[in-house]
C-alpha cells in the first residue's frame, strides 16, 4: 500500500520541486501570518508554475475572511483550500459554495470525541485531516510537531475521506501509519531543519518511505 502524502508549508520553488519529484500527492502553501511557513498570494504562481495537474495545490486559511481567500484562489493557482482554524460546518459549506473548490477541514484530536465530532463535516466538506490538538497557549493550530494517540482513528467510522497529520516524521511514519489505518499523511515540522525551512534530503525520506509503506 502505497501512502499518498501531503508536503505543507512549502515556500520555495526548489521544494516544492523536491516534493513534486518525489511523488508528492498535494502541496500545501499556507496563509497564515503567524505561522513561520506563511507565504502570500503574489508568491503563488511561481511556486506552482512546474507543478503538474495531477498534483493537488492546497492552500491552507486559518479563520480566514473571503477577502483573504479570494486573494489567494484568485490566483488560480490553487486546487483545493484547507480549512484549520474553528469554522463551522456552515462556514466550510459557505466557502465551499463561494469558491468552488474542494474543502479539506482540519480538526484537532486529543480523545474520541473529537474524531466523533467529525460526523458533523460529513456534507459540508470533502476531506477532514486529522491533527494534534495544539498545546496551550500556541499561536498556531498546527505545524506544532505534536503527534496525538494515532490508536483513537483505527476503527474509527469514515464518513469522508482523512489524512493523519501531527508530528509526523521518517521516524515515526511507519509506525503511526501502521496504528491508525492512515492512507494519506501530511507532513511540514517533520522534513524541516528548522522552523519554515524545508529540507531536500528529509522531504525525499519521507516520500520514500510513504511509498514502500
């Protein structure tokens, strides 16, 4: 079983190029100001002027106002937006409609009854990605490199398509893909030397290993 994986929080030309050559499948490029990945919509085209159309442009909004995301869809640059703040399913089902692109919405987990809550996306959004709730008094919702108990999603009912994502790494894919059933990963923290700063070698690592899960 090949995992399909996600390289998020992508910022140059040259990484994304790493991660379009290592078979990523969606590429994230992120819209948020507090976060060290955060890029802005001027920078979009020519992140994504080599990418193929069989690979998924993901933009991802924090709590984001239409102004925000029509700047960046407007681009055209864009296959698909990410939702990881706190929007409502009547949120995500407005934007959705506004924009009509496909809608991944991320939920933070720390125990069952948030991978229960996802129930409540089923008709508003087409993917969930599952992440690690972020600890107390972080300035940002994910990119934290936080795993969560990858156990709680095993089993768990599907009612959309999900990806796993928290704390991710070459280190521990196996294992949490193995534990929760993942068929799709997401990844920024973990094939990083530092904060935003995206590693060729680690991003290819990880890719590899995806891959001959």
């Amino acid at each position: 079983m090949t995992v399909a994986v996600k390289i998020c929080g992508l910022g140059t030309p040259q990484s994304v190029a790493v991660a379009v050559e290592g078979g990523a499948a969606m590429l994230g490029f992120v819209f948020f100001a507090k976060s060290p990945r955060a890029i802005t919509p001027d920078q979009l085209p020519e992140l994504t002027a080599k990418v193929p159309d069989s690979v998924i442009r993901v933009g991802l909004f924090v709590d984001a106002s239409d102004d925000d995301i029509a700047a960046a869809v407007n681009t055209g640059c864009l296959d698909m937006l990410q939702l990881h703040g706190s929007e409502t399913p009547g949120r995500v089902a407005g934007i959705k409609e506004k924009f009509g692109l496909a809608v991944m919405k991320a939920l933070p987990i720390a125990d069952a009854g948030d991978v229960t809550a996802a129930r409540q996306y089923e008709i508003s959004a087409d993917r969930l990605l599952f992440d690690a709730r972020a600890p107390q008094g972080a300035d940002r919702p994910g990119g934290n490199a936080r795993p969560f108990d990858w156990s709680l999603l095993n089993g768990a009912e599907e009612v959309l398509p999900w990806m796993l994502a928290g704390g991710l790494n070459a280190d521990n894919l196996a294992e949490a893909v193995r534990i929760s059933g993942a068929t799709a990963v997401d990844v920024s923290s973990g094939v990083e030397d530092g904060p935003g700063v995206k590693s060729a070698d680690k991003i290819r690592q990880f890719l590899n290993l995806a891959a001959s899960l």
